[in-house]
C-alpha cells in the first residue's frame, strides 16, 4: 500500500498534532522521540483514510460497465422494435410487386437493426478487456473509410456520415491527449442508435397510415427504409 501525504488529510494532520502535544507535554517525551512518533501518526491516518476513498480506476471501470449497460439496452430495444415492424411489414405488405418490394426493402432495413444488437454486445464484452482502446491509427483508419464513402454518398446518407466523421475527429483529438476514447465511442453509437430509432418510428408510424395504392407514399416508405439501412451501415464503422 503506499502511503498517502498527510497534507491532504487535516484530520491526519490533527492527529499527528495531538500525538506531539501529548508526548512533549504530558508524556515528557523529547522532541527527538515525539517528532517522529507524530509524523508516523499522521502518515498512518491519511494513509488509512486515502485506503477508504473509491478508487479512481475503479470508478472509471464502473461508470463504463454502466455506460456499456445503457448502450446495450438501446441496441436491444431497437432491435426488439425491428422485430415489431418486420412482423406488421409482413402483414400489410402481401398485394402487388411494388409492395413485395418494399416488404423486401423494409425486411432488410429491420434484419440489419437486429444484427447490430448481436454486434453492440461483442463489443461491450470487447470494450470491458485490457487490450480493448482504440489506436489512434485505427481511429484514424475508420475516418479514412467514411471519407472515402461521403464521396459516393449523398442526402441522408451524406449527412449522416458527415456526422460519424465529426464523432471520430473528436476521437482522435481524445486518443492523440493519451486519454481513453472508450467513452467517446459509446457516446457516439448511442447518438447513432437513438436517431436510428427515430427514423425506425417514423417508418413504422407512415407504414400504418400510409395508402399503399399511392406511388408518392410508397416512396417515401421506401426513402425511410434506405435512411434505416443507411445508418445501420454508418454504426458498423463504429461497431467491428
């Protein structure tokens, strides 16, 4: 154990103080035994009471065992909510080709939603391990391929990843400081889980309402299907 400094500790300090007063005064004790006796006194107690505060690295790995716990129940919702629209999808969606077609596109949207639950919770257990921080070069690998996919990307898409690149900016901006970047990376799935689930309610919400006999509305169903999938695409940048 290794021994605090007193000087943080007034408590400590008091203690050695009243060791020295007692020894010098009441014990008779000369000042050659008393100082030293005083000292072990105080470094004694701060190193007792140091012993008994919550350690730093032991909250550190707390709050991203909590941190991870949240992230997981979000993937997990969504991927129940995934589960939820995939069966309705089937059930509104049997007449006509065009309507096989977005069955299919929404199908896919949702299988995606539920693969990335599997993923956020191998990279909880990933996260938790010693080895698990992320390297500034790796980092900086993930940003190069968002770059090179905005150059193709456009709309939604193109938003989107203009955001997954910010998000890894900061990353690397906390990895180049020599700090742990864990927290910013689940950070940044969450964000990414919780507006995905908004474009999923939205989906799911026209899906009820829409008139299936109308091209317009059929687009559009399609267009929040493909915005779905898209971010699927953009968390498996973050998720690996």
């Amino acid at each position: 154990m290794k021994l605090a400094n007193p000087l943080y500790y007034p408590i400590s300090i008091l203690a050695g103080a009243v060791v020295l007063v007692v020894g010098v005064r009441l014990a008779g004790l000369s000042n050659a035994v008393a100082l030293p006796t005083a000292a072990i006194v105080a470094t004694a107690s701060a190193t007792a009471l140091k012993s008994r505060e919550p350690d730093s690295q032991k909250l550190a790995k707390q709050q991203l065992q909590q941190e991870l716990q949240v992230l997981q129940s979000s993937g997990k919702s969504l991927a129940q909510k995934a589960e939820i629209l995939r069966q309705e999808a089937n059930q509104l969606l049997t007449r006509g080709s065009f309507q096989l077609e977005l069955l299919v596109a929404v199908q896919n949207a949702c299988d995606r939603a539920i693969e990335l639950s599997l993923k956020i919770d191998q990279l909880a257990t990933k996260l938790q391990g010693s080895n698990s921080l992320l390297s500034k070069s790796e980092l900086q690998q993930q940003l190069l391929e968002v770059q090179a996919k905005q150059k193709v990307s456009s709309g939604i898409a193109r938003k989107q990843l203009n955001l997954l690149e910010e998000s890894l900016k900061h990353n690397i901006a906390i990895a180049q400081e020599g700090q742990d970047t864990r927290m910013a990376q689940i950070a940044s799935l969450y964000t990414l889980i919780q507006e995905a689930a908004g474009v999923l309610q939205q989906l799911q919400n026209k899906l009820h309402t829409a008139d299936l006999s109308n091209l317009e509305q059929v687009k559009e169903l399609r267009s929040l299907s493909a915005e779905l999938s898209s971010f699927q695409e953009n968390l498996e940048f973050l998720v690996r």
